[in-house]
C-alpha cells in the first residue's frame, strides 16, 4: 500500500567515524517537489518525489522529473528527468553544469554517477569549457570542490576563450580535478585549433593559468605530433626570391648570346 504525502523533507547527517561523534559536524540537504509517497513494498525506507523536483545539498542543485531517495537521513538518491540537471557552484565563484538521463548520488560520500548522453559545462569569468561523454563518475566536496572521470566513445572536450579560436579535441578518457583546477585528457588525444592540430598520449588544460601543455606516453610510444595547415592564395606580386631567379636567368642569357657573338 503507498500512502500519498505533499511534504518539503529536511534532512540532518552526523559526521561519524569508527563510531565517534568526530567535529559535531552538521549537513544538511533540502528536497521540493509537487508530490511525493513512501513506498511501503520496498525492505529499505523509500520517498519517491515526482514533478519540479529540487534537491539541493551544499553548493549543489539538482533539478529533476523524478527523485527517489533510499535509506534514512543520508542515503542514496536517484534522479531522473529529461534531462536531470546538475548545477554546482565552488568557492570563487565558477559553475560546473551537468545534464543527464539520470543521475545517482551518495548523500554521505559525495560520489555521484551518470550514464548516457551526458554534458558537462564548467563556466569562469574568462571562458566556457563543454565535455561530452557516456559515462560519468563523480564527488562533489563541500570544501574540494567538484572533481570526476568522464569516458565516451571518444569523450570531446570545447573549449571558448575570449578573443581565441574554438579549441576541440576527442580522447579514450577525460579527469578533472575541482580543487587543482586542471581537466585531464588521456589516451588517443586529438586536438585542433584552426588550422593546427595536435596528437598526444596525455594533454592537461590549467584554468588557472589559461595553458594547455601535451605529453608523450611513458614509454615514448606516442609522441607529440603538431600538424599546421594553410591555403596559398595567388598573388601577381613576386616574392624577392622569384624576383631573384628571373634575374638570374636573364642574367645567364646574356652571356650566352655574348658568347656566341
């Protein structure tokens, strides 16, 4: 039997380790939604919120269709939406965004993990960063920041700056670090900026410092390659070397005809 309940649920976890009340630390996490129900079927205590769900933990919100929390006080949760959208918001200021098919998360850990069609948008004051991938693993830390490990079939990587060309590039694996601030791609990587591009073993992207730096494999395997392409445009003018040649030439016909005289 379920019993239907319209509630906003406030929930309050201890931070306890090897059974000892460590810091009288307290989170907390928040849940809307239009309409939620306990379901009395299942062996662990189970709330199902349906319709504007908003979870919000910390720095972290998060929208979906569908929320399902399992567990007492910190459990787990699972959102599904079309899509479930992440928003998180660290310490300086800079956003992370995520959207997803679905999305579970570990109140008391922080880990959080995605599959699907998954887009990760990380935004600062100087540029926007988009990941594409299918699978997703995550930790949100209250005081960490956001770091995860995005894989795809390739895993893409877009990056804007003001005033620069789009950077693009597909790897095996994407990392990023919330706290180093520095986004990781490993593994078959191909980068292009205009008319350059860019193969390497590991490339790493520094917010910090704006500067993309490229490696070769440990074992000197994959080498860093860098490939420049441009179009050659007609033009009347004669470069100094043309210039040179024809002199030359003319040169070397006057003295035959000289010679022959």
């Amino acid at each position: 039997m379920k019993t239907f309940i319209k509630v906003i649920t406030l929930t309050l976890s201890i931070a306890i380790s090897g059974g000892a009340l460590k810091a009288a630390q307290f989170e907390k996490s928040r849940l809307k939604a239009d309409n939620s129900y306990l379901d009395a079927s299942k062996e662990t205590p189970t709330v199902v919120y349906e319709n504007n769900v908003v979870y919000e933990h910390g720095q972290m919100i998060i929208r979906a269709d569908k929320l399902t929390k399992q567990g007492e006080d910190a459990g787990t949760i699972i959102a599904e939406g079309s899509p479930v959208k992440v928003h998180y918001v660290d310490d300086l200021g800079e956003t992370t965004d995520i959207e997803a098919p679905s999305i579970s998360y570990e109140q008391k850990t922080g880990e959080l993990a995605a599959k699907g069609d998954i887009i990760i948008v990380q935004t600062s004051q100087q540029d926007q960063l988009t990941l594409k991938g299918n699978q997703l693993k995550a930790n949100q830390r209250i005081t960490n920041g956001f770091s995860f490990i995005l894989n795809g079939n390739p895993t893409q990587f877009i990056l804007k700056q003001p005033n620069q060309r789009e950077i693009t590039a597909v790897a095996d694996t994407l990392r990023s670090n919330g706290k180093d601030r520095k986004t990781q791609l490993v593994g078959s990587v191909k980068l292009s900026q205009g008319s350059t591009n860019t193969t390497a073993a590991l490339l790493t992207y520094d917010g910090a410092t704006k500067r993309i730096s490229a490696d070769q494999s440990a074992d000197g395997s994959q080498q860093v390659v860098t490939e420049f392409f441009w179009q050659e445009e007609p033009s009347d003018e004669k470069t100094e070397t043309e210039s040179a040649l024809e002199e030359s030439q003319d040169e070397s016909v006057e003295t035959t005809d000289e010679d022959k005289q």
